[in-house]
C-alpha cells in the first residue's frame, strides 16, 4: 500500500510537470504567523516552478477556508477545472500545509506559504522527500492578473531563498475569460 502510494504520487506529481532534484528537500523558511484567513480568495498563477515547457495559461487559485486552519483549493486554468483540494496544517506552523488533491485516490502533497503579505502577493511551494529524490513545484500568485510590482515581490523571494530561478515559468494571463 505504501509502495502503491508513493507510485501514485510520483505519477501524479511527474505528470504535473515537477521538478526533479537529487537531494533533500531544502529546509525553507515559511511565512510567520500565516493568517488563513486573509489568504483566501481567489490568487491568479504568475510563475510556475516546473519541469515541463509552461504554456499554462489563465491560471486561477481558488481557496476556500472550512475550519481548524484548512481549506479547500480549486486550481484552474482558461476557465476550466483543473484540480481540487483540501488543505489543512501539519504541526506547529500554519504556513506548513499537505493537499489532498482529489484525483480518483489519495495524493497528499506538501504545500507550504513561502512568503505572502495577503492582498498582492504569495509564494507556495511544495517539495516532496522520496528516498532517492525530491519533487518540487512552487507557485508565485498575485491577487491582481496583471501587477508587475506584485509579480517581482514574489519572485524576489526566490532570489532571497537561493532558490533555483531557471525552473521558473510564465503563466500567460492574457485573454483570459475567467
Ligand atoms: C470548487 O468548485 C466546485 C465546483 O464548481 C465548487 O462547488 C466549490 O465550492 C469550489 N471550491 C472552491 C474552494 O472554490
């Protein structure tokens, strides 16, 4: 079962277009005092940290608080329905989450609040430890489709982090109807 799980997860992740790094998975600081609250709403994705050649486009997060610092997440993009989940905290730090991503069976996936002020920009970032190798992916979203200054703050904190920019993709949010 665990085996079969972790299969699971690695196809789901792989074919998401993850990034594969040989190592541990680095130990990054989170956002302090993660307000749940004032991080729902809707987020567009800006940036994407993925293996895969982008050309994502109209990227939209939807988050939903339940209750006991969990939420539900729907992932779209140009206006159709992508994925959905249910997040909820692990530990200590609210800003530290793991997605059940509803996708026919159980894929828990780390997804952690790198840095956001709420209401321009927010960095998520999901690095998963498989015994061999991890399996990133992050996010820069902004509240507002088109802010450039929302934009460079999130990806300032990639810079700040040592975090390996080339994996980085432009979301193209022109056009869009949703
Ligand atoms: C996700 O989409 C479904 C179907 O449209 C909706 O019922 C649900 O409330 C949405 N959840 C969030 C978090 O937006």
């Amino acid at each position: 079962m665990y085996t079969y799980s972790v299969i699971f997860v690695l196809c789901f992740y792989v074919s998401y277009g993850q990034v594969l790094v040989f190592n541990q998975c680095p130990d990054l600081p989170v956002q302090r005092n993660f307000d749940v609250e004032k991080f729902m709403g809707n987020w567009y994705e800006r940036n994407v940290y993925t293996a895969g050649s982008g050309g994502d486009r109209c990227n939209l997060d939807t988050f939903r608080s339940t209750d006991c610092g969990s939420f539900n997440l729907n992932m779209t993009d140009a206006g159709d329905w992508l994925v959905s989940g249910r997040a909820r905290p692990i530990g200590a730090e609210a800003a530290k989450l793991v997605v059940d991503y509803f996708v026919g069976a159980n894929a828990e996936l780390p997804y952690w609040i790198l840095e956001t002020d709420y209401n321009s920009y927010a960095v998520a970032w999901s690095c998963l430890q498989s015994p061999a190798a991890t399996l990133r992916y992050a996010w820069v979203l902004t509240r507002n489709r088109n802010s450039e200054e929302a934009l460079q703050r999130g990806l300032s904190v990639f810079e700040k982090l040592s975090i390996d920019t080339s994996y980085l993709k432009e979301v193209d949010q022109n056009n869009c109807s949703n």
